[in-house]
C-alpha cells in the first residue's frame, strides 16, 4: 500500500458514474432482457480505460475500476452469491428511520430519484447454503482494472468489495444473525483473496458499521456496542490471514445529499473501526456534518503502522472545493496524526448506485478530482517544506 512518506498520496472512494450506453445494456441484462454480452463486455473494459485515464490525468495516485461493471456497491453481490432467491414484496431492511421520519417533505422528493437507478427493486431472502460464485466475474474486473493501470501508467489500484452484511430481506436458512453474517465473510473471503493475490488493495465497503448507531435502535449504548463488536469480530474473522497492509476499510452513512442530522458521531465510530484489521480507513470527513471531526484524533491515537483517508472532497454537494481548502483539510489531519499517516480521498463514492441521475453530475466527479490532487499539492509543499 503506498504511503505518503515524500507527499501526500491521492485516492477515492470508488465508484464512478457510468456511461449511458453502459446503462442501457447493464439494465437489460438485470432485467432478463436480451442483449449482447460481448458489447456488455466490451462497453464494461471501455468504460473501465477510461475511469482509469481520467483518475490518472487528474493526478490521483491510487485508482480504481470506478465500478463500472456493478449495478450498485453491494448489489453486484446478487450475481455472485449463491443461497439467494427474490422475494416479491418482502420486507426490506428499515433504514434512516428517524432521518426520513424527521424530513418527510424532503426525502420524498429525494427518493424520487431512484426511479433513474437500474439497481434491481426486489428483495432477496437466504434461503440455501451461501456459496461464492463470482469467479469469472471477478477476474474480469481484475484484467480490465489491470489492463487499464498497464496502460496509463497508475503504479497502484485498489478494487471495492462489500463487507459481510444483509444483501435483501434477510435471512430464511441460517439458525441466527451470526451464523448468516459470519456464512457470508465466508463466502465473500474468496473475492477478499482473489483481489489481494491480484497485486491490488483490496477495499472493505462498509456503512453497517454506521447505521448501529444511526439512532434507529431501540437498543441502549452498552448493547449497540457489543454489537457493532461483535459484528467487527465476524468481519475479521473474513479478513483472517489477509496482510493488513493489502486492506483499506472505507465506511459511510448511507445518505448522501441530505440534512443528516441522525448521523454517527466519528468519535465513537472511529474507536470502533480501529479494531477492523486493516491498514488504512477512509470516511467521510468533508461535508459539513463531518468537517470539525478531525479533531477527534487530538484524544485517539492512531496505532503505529496505520493510516487514515479522510474524505478531503465531498460526495454531498456539486460544488468544487477550493484546492486552498482541501490542503487546509489535509493538514489538519496531517499535524495531529503525523503527514506519513494521510492520504487524501473522498467522502464516498460518485455514483454507488449505477443510475442515470447520479447526485453528482459526472462532469463535475473530475474537476473535484483536480481539486484534491492540487490541495495535495499545496499541502505537500506545507508539510514538507
């Protein structure tokens, strides 16, 4: 994993939007419709170059595939799991309760947009032994992310896959919650290898670790604890034998644009993630319900060897941020947990749902791209004067 030993390293979070035609053939295939697979296939490597070209011409260090072959950041995981069945009106896993309960007005309209996602609507339920099934999937990402690298000269890549959790309604074969979580850390461990014996970092996405205290449990302080404890044992118990310098662990709320008042405080989810075994964290740190959080790091000590990625450019607005801003972001974090423990990413990712109206136009995804390179630039210059 690069670090920032002579400046400040660039990465993101991960996805990307995706190209119209892309969607038009990825929205046939959801939905059993014909289509061609090789113009599926070649749309998909195309779309990947150039993700990859434009990361590498806005100077972003550590690139990725902007997952461009996924229908969401964990949907994908219907193609490549077995024990999985759609359930026609099943329930779905209640979220941001509170949140949309508090701005109803706003998130009707809000939610209004997911009538441009393709994301398959039905719920699934376990219903079998989960098994992984995506190989041939999986190492077509793999070559087309490598391919792209070779060809633009990106020294390293790293590829998002989804942490252990509840992919639908739930879970109809497992005797508990532990049983099904730790079946699928499982199942997904093959994907978590696959990606690491590939030469790239592999990156945990995961906003379940948030939403234990997103305010919707009923459950007290000490219970929500041992929970999101446990939960983490389960993840680890995934990522066994994995060197943690191959792992990054990225995690989030959820929400996107929105007033997200019931967000975690980072305070206590930062304890937390500390205990995942990876050697870097990424999380959001620069919308404005997160941006004063860097100073939660004066009280936490950051264990020796590991490294934060704190969003630096955000997921939440269409407004660039000003690279003067962006090197001020960094160095905050970089004069309380030292320069070689930072590298500059983002909030979350672009577009985590392949849809035709992703809250941030894609024009707009590169210039912000411009604008972290260049506030790392100038907080380079600052740190290593």
């Amino acid at each position: 994993m690069k670090r920032s030993q002579e400046r400040i390293v660039t990465t993101h979070v991960g996805s990307l939007a995706r190209p119209k035609p892309l969607l038009e053939l990825m929205r046939a295939r959801l939905n059993g419709q014909p289509y061609d697979e090789q113009a599926f296939d070649a749309a998909v490597r195309e779309a990947v170059r150039e993700a990859v070209r434009r990361q590498v011409e806005c100077g972003v260090d550590v690139v990725a595939d902007g997952e461009q072959s996924k229908p969401g950041f964990f949907a994908y995981v219907r193609d490549r799991l077995a024990g999985f069945e759609p359930m026609e009106g099943g329930p779905e896993r209640p979220r941001a309760v509170k949140e949309k309960a508090a701005f109803p007005e706003y998130y009707a309209e809000y939610f209004k947009r997911d009538t441009q996602s393709i994301m398959p609507r039905t719920p699934l339920v376990c219903t079998g032994p989960i098994r992984y099934i995506g190989q041939k999937a999986l190492q077509t990402d793999i070559d087309n992310l490598k391919a792209a690298m070779r060809e633009f000269g990106a020294e390293e890549g790293f590829m998002p896959a989804s942490a252990p959790r509840t992919y639908g309604a739930g879970n109809a074969f497992y005797k508990n919650e532990d049983e099904f979580v730790e079946a699928l850390g499982e199942a997904l461990r093959e994907e978590y290898l696959a990606i690491v014996d590939a030469g790239l970092v592999l990156q945990i996405d995961d906003p379940v670790l948030t939403e234990f205290y997103s305010g919707d449990s009923p459950a007290d302080d000490e219970q929500l604890r041992k929970d999101a404890e446990r939960y983490i044992e389960l993840l680890n118990h995934a990522l066994r034998g994995i060197p943690e310098d191959s792992i990054r662990f990225h995690t989030c709320y959820g929400i996107n644009e929105g007033p997200r008042i019931f967000d975690a405080d980072m305070a206590v989810i930062a304890r937390l993630m500390l205990k995942i075994n990876a050697a870097a964290y990424s999380f959001e740190a620069a919308n404005p319900r997160h941006d004063h959080e860097w100073r939660i790091w004066e009280d936490i000590k950051l264990p020796e060897g590991k490294v934060l990625i704190p969003g630096v450019i955000t997921h939440t607005t269409n407004i660039v941020e000003h690279p003067g801003l962006v090197a001020q972001r960094i160095v905050n974090y970089a004069r309380v947990v030292g320069r070689e423990n930072v590298i500059a990413g983002a909030d979350c990712g672009f577009s985590s749902q392949a849809t035709y109206a992703p809250d941030i136009h894609p024009t707009v995804v590169w210039p912000k791209f411009q604008a972290l390179s260049e506030g790392a630039r100038l907080a380079s210059a600052e740190l290593w004067p």
